[in-house]
C-alpha cells in the first residue's frame, strides 16, 4: 500500500491503473484540492459536498462503489485551546481501491499511524489497513478517558477538603465536555452495530473482516460504558459538593448557636443586676471586690459551665 499525503494526480491517476491500493491523508484540505481530488477519483457530488462543508455527525453514506464515513476524533486538549478535549472531525472516504482521510491539522493520530505502517515490513492485507486507520481514530478517545479519570479524582479530593465556586465551576465543565463526548461517540458506537456489512463490502474486504470491525465496535462500546460510569461519578460530585456544603452550613449554625447559648445566661444576669441596681448598692455591694465577685464573677462562672456542658455533649467539636 502506497501512503500519500497530498494531491499528486500523475501519480494517483498511475495507481488507480495499476489497481494498488493507496491511502490519501489530507491535512486541512482547501476546497479545491477536495474537488479536484473528487473528480480524480470519481466521488459522488454529494461527498464533495460535505467533505468542503465540515459540521456532519458521525455518518455512513455510501454512493454505488464509495462510502463516506465521517467519523469524530478526540485530539489532546493545549494551554490555548478554549475547551479541554476538542473533537475534531474525520472524513473517510472508502473504496476498493483506496481510502481518503480528510481532517485538521490538529488530529495528529493519523500521523502516528503512517509511521509505523511505512516502517512496517510485514504483508498486510487491504482490510487491515482500513480497519487500523478507522481503529485509531476510535482510540483517540482513550487518552482523554484517562484523563478525565484523573480529574474527576482530583476534583473529589478537592470538594473534600472543602472546595468552594471553582470545584462547582469544575463539575459543571465536565458535565457539559462528557455530554459533548457522548454525542459524538454514541453515533459512532450505532453506526457500527448497523453498518459492518456495508463497510467491509464497499471496502472490498473478506468475510472474516468482520471480526476486524466487530473489534472497532467493541472499543466504541468500551469508550460509552465508561463516558457512562464518568458522567454518575460527576454526578456524585455535585451530590458531595451539596452536602459538604450543608455540612459547613450546620457546622456554622451549631457555633452560633454555642455563641448565642453561652451568651443567654450572661443577658439575663447584666438584666438581674442592672434591674435591681440600687437595692445592690444598698445592700449587696457595699465594697469594691463584691461588684467583682457577684458580677463579673458570676458571668464568668455561667459561662465556663455552659462551655463546659457543650465540651461533655462534644457539640464544641467537628463531626468526624
């Protein structure tokens, strides 16, 4: 198989003759390099069409002797981009004679995989070349499930030990950035499961390809059932940073509480000595060490007792 990274028609036009299979990858392709080469290889004008007008969900439309598979890539997430984990998306298109890949230059997975194919040796098959390159695309969403493991632990460490607005701002994010990965993947998975028959035979492929698609299909499953299990763990987030809140709450109502407790019995003495105030001086508080012993004297011993009985109930401590 001949790997071939841009329009060179004389040499497309050879290949085509010679009836050997090529791979056409295109990195942000003009609109003209994607008619010409529509016209070269004979696409269906409704191909073109979306193949210049990127936007199409996960799809297979297939046109006599070619298809067009649009599949989603997930590409790693930079300092400058504006959402963690972008998509990008992926235009195959596939014949019996070759399969065209048209996507951003940000995808560089594809990449990756046109190394290892040009310094593998080994004879490979028509079908596995198909198979690897729509395999990767479909495992580029894994590294983005690893990190999205790491994260959501990272964030509930963080509600535990008392996150605030930025850890809820955080939850939210990821609830939105697994919403849009499952709208991308989710289609993908159900194209799958209808359309293996269609794939393997406009690929021209064997019967025993199957087995190569049915492995695709079982990664898309892989990638649902965690961006599933991901999305109750994000769920449970909110559910933490709740009730941590409400624990705070409590925790701030149960020492005001203590406040205002130890303080009542302190409003009712200052109220008791400031009522009878003369009858105390007449009476009572004849000298100067008296005022201190009953007044002052009394509050503070009302209010070591009252802090007292809080320490006996353990109401002045945190809940553990």
């Amino acid at each position: 198989m001949r790997i071939l990274d841009t329009v060179d028609e004389t040499l497309i036009a050879r290949l085509r003759a010679q009836q050997e299979f090529f791979w056409l990858d295109l990195a942000d392709p003009a609109d003209a390099d994607v008619q010409r080469l529509g016209a070269l290889l004979g696409l269906h004008p409704l191909a073109i069409e979306d193949s210049t007008k990127f936007g199409q969900r996960p799809k297979l439309d297939t046109y006599g002797d070619t298809a067009l598979l649009v599949l989603q890539g997930g590409i790693e997430s930079h300092p400058e981009d504006e959402n963690d984990h972008p998509l990008e998306e992926v235009h195959c298109h596939l014949s019996g004679d070759f399969i065209v890949t048209l996507h951003g230059s940000r995808f560089t997975d594809l990449q990756h995989v046109k190394t290892l194919l040009e310094r593998s040796t080994a004879p490979k098959t028509e079908r596995y070349y198909v198979y690897k390159i729509i395999d990767v695309i479909v495992d580029s969403f894994f590294p983005i499930l690893s990190d999205l493991d790491e994260e959501i632990n990272d964030l509930e460490d963080a509600i535990i030990a008392g996150g605030g607005r930025r850890e809820l701002q955080e939850t939210f994010r990821l609830k939105r950035l697994l919403l849009k990965l499952r709208r991308a993947v989710v289609p993908m998975r159900d194209l799958f499961a209808r359309e293996i028959e269609v794939i393997t035979d406009l690929a021209g492929l064997e019967s025993d390809s199957h087995d190569y698609f049915r492995d695709i299909y079982d990664h898309l499953i892989r990638i649902t059932d965690e961006l599933d299990g991901y999305h109750d763990m994000v769920s449970g987030c909110t559910d933490l940073y709740l009730s941590t809140v409400a624990n705070r709450q409590g925790e701030t109502s149960k020492q005001l509480a203590i406040i205002a407790s130890i303080f009542l019995p302190l409003s009712f003495l200052t109220g008791f000595f400031g009522m009878n105030f003369d009858w105390a001086i007449a009476h009572v508080l004849s000298g100067p060490w008296s005022f201190f012993l009953l007044g002052i004297g009394s509050m503070v011993v009302s209010g070591a007792v009252m802090w007292w009985w809080f320490r006996r109930k353990g109401w002045t401590g945190n809940d553990e």
